[in-house]
C-alpha cells in the first residue's frame, strides 16, 4: 500500500489525510477545499457521480472515505469492483451489511468498514477485555464525544457529522439480552452513570457494536452499547424526534441542530467498557476508562472527537499496511489485536 485517496476534507477526513502522509503519498476529495491546510493535493470532484469514480479510484492502493453514512456504499462499491482496499467511519447498520455481503462473494482487497470511536475503537477495547476471561457474562460498551463545558437544556455541541448523530437516534440497536440476540429502540435504556465526580446519562443507539452482536451470541448473557451524553439529552432528543415527528424530516432537523450547537473548541472524548466473567471460575470485572482532550499535531489544536476518530481509522489503515491484519476480505472491528493497534504509529496517541 503506497497511495491512498482520502474522500472528504472535513476535519476528520483532513486529519486522516495529514496524519497518513507521513508516512504514504495521499490525495484528498472533495467538491469544496478542505477546511484547514493539508500537505497534500486536493481532487475536485462530486462522489455521486459514479463515472467519476470509476475513473479515479483504480489509480489508488486504498480508498479511505470520510463521507457522511449514506453516501458510503458507491465509494465501497467502486473500490471492490477495482479491487482497493477500502476504510470508513460508518456507523450504518445497512451500509455495512451491504459491504459484508459484497466481501462474502470475493473480494481481493480489505473491506473494513466501522473503524472510527463507536464502532470501532470501543469494539477492539472491548474484545480485548473479554479475552481475559475463561466464560463472559456480561459486556458493556459506553463511549460520549460531549462540550467540555456544556450549555443549554441539551448540553451538547456537532463535533462529528450531524447526519450521523440523527440516524444512530433512530435506528434499532443490536443487542444481547439474556443470552439471545434482540433488537431495542434508540434513546431507550436510559441509564445513569458517574465518571469522576460528574453525572451524566446513557442510552442505545444504533450501530456503535459493530458486528459484535454475530461474534458474541452464544458467548455472554449480556452485550450493549451506549452513548454518554450530559442528563436530559435524551429526553429532548425523544421529543423532537417523536413528538414533532421530525424523525420524518431529517435534512430539516440537521439544519436546525447544526445552526443551534455548533462545534466547541473544547471537547471531551469518553471511552469506557467493562467486562464481567469468570477466570478459571471466580467472578470478576474488567474495566477501560478514558477521558481524551484536544491535542496539538503538528503544532495544530484539534479536537478531541476529529483526532481520536481520525488515529483510530489510521492506525487499522497502518495495520493493514504492516500485514498484521489481513490482506483481503472483511475485517471486524472486534478481531483487531488492540496492543497492535496501539503500537502503530498512530495508535500511539491512545496511550
């Protein structure tokens, strides 16, 4: 893997950019410049248009698309039809079946779809802890991207794409309760958690277990995912979802939340599993908590939400080139070896 093509410049997508030339020859794409400076060349172009990808993607080794959910599929598509490793940051349970099953028929190149905080990290922290014991009881995956200081009644601010938030607060949850594999509703399991002194809540919402759900059923009583915001978010999000109905009216309820709770400088990223089970038959609980600010890169603040998601994709993209994952096929989240992932280049941020 020599050349790779990053598709949108966001702040994520440029800092995927930044931090993989340091190492590989990149490209970014994107209808518009990307939103601060990038040592590396920027492509013009519109993703939709599927002759325009089929016409610049077979000139890459890997294509890494930092676009919004539902504009992944063509871009993966048109990867595997080339055969180019493909990356990306969903958290759509569709896009990434749909992914799975174009792996399943043959594919010459890596799929990895998921590789961001949740799914993605959480996935590879989790499965890790798990590996520690002889029988699983429970796992239990919480991570929050949340204003350091918060305001307003949702105490909340659009670091990371707002579509995407919406469609994780609608779409059922994968989960394993009493042993056996269940859908839920977004916004529903509400629970109350206290890292370090400060409350905050938790809830379900779609996607953040990745594939998960398939890898552990049989093996634990209970699997969840959930998302940490400050109290009362949810109860908000439920009412303007479901009592508005604005869940019907997606493209106007992103206007609305994206022109209310613009991005905050300062932010905080939360990652936190635990794991219960017995070793060689005695209970135990395992778990993984951090707490991960803004940080300079190359003299550049950048948010806690854009590099943790950004080092997170780069570090599996590093893996894949270092041949300590796979050189082919679908790659989950939960099969990725996390003191590898943490001695990758990238990885190391995480330490």
């Amino acid at each position: 893997m020599k050349n790779i093509l990053v598709i949108g410049m966001g702040k994520v997508g440029s800092l995927v950019g930044i931090l993989l030339s340091k190492r590989f020859e990149v490209k970014g794409l994107d209808k518009q410049q990307p939103s601060t400076d990038v040592p590396f060349e920027i492509i013009k172009g519109d993703v939709t248009d599927v002759a325009f990808l089929e016409n610049i993607i077979p000139h890459y080794d890997a294509v890494v698309s930092c676009m919004p959910y539902n504009l992944n599929l063509m871009i993966a598509q048109t990867a595997h039809k080339n055969g180019k490793h493909y990356f990306d940051l969903t958290e759509d349970v569709p896009t990434t079946s749909a992914i799975r099953i174009m792996a399943a028929q043959g594919s010459s190149a890596v799929l990895a779809p998921q590789c961001g905080l949740a799914p993605g990290l959480i996935g590879i922290v989790g499965a890790d802890l798990a590996k520690r014991f002889t029988k699983l009881r429970d796992i239990e995956l919480r991570v929050g991207a949340l204003p350091k200081y918060p305001n307003g009644l949702l105490g909340y601010s659009f670091t990371w794409s707002p579509a995407g938030v919406i469609n994780e607060y609608i779409n059922d949850c994968e989960v394993i309760h009493n042993g056996k594999l269940k859908l839920v509703s977004a916004l529903d399991g509400l629970e109350t958690i206290n890292i370090e002194g400060n409350e905050f809540e938790a809830f379900s919402t779609s996607g953040g277990l990745g594939t998960m759900c398939e890898t552990f059923e049989g093996k634990v009583d209970t699997l969840n995912y959930k998302t940490i915001r400050y109290p009362g978010h949810g109860k908000l999000m439920k009412f303007l979802l479901y009592e508005l109905i604005l869940k019907n009216r997606r493209e106007l309820l992103e206007e609305i939340l994206t022109e209310a709770k613009p991005p905050v400088q300062e932010d905080v990223v939360y990652v936190y599993a635990v794991v219960e089970g017995w070793k060689n038959g005695i209970i135990e609980r395992e778990e993984f908590y951090k707490a991960y600010s803004p940080i300079l890169i190359d003299g550049k603040p950048w948010r806690a939400i854009s590099w943790t998601t950004a080092a997170s994709i780069v570090s599996v993209i590093e893996m894949v080139a270092d041949k300590t994952l796979p050189q082919q096929g679908f790659i989950k989240q939960e099969d990725i070896n996390f003191s590898d992932f943490l001695s990758t280049t990238t990885g190391r941020f995480f330490l």
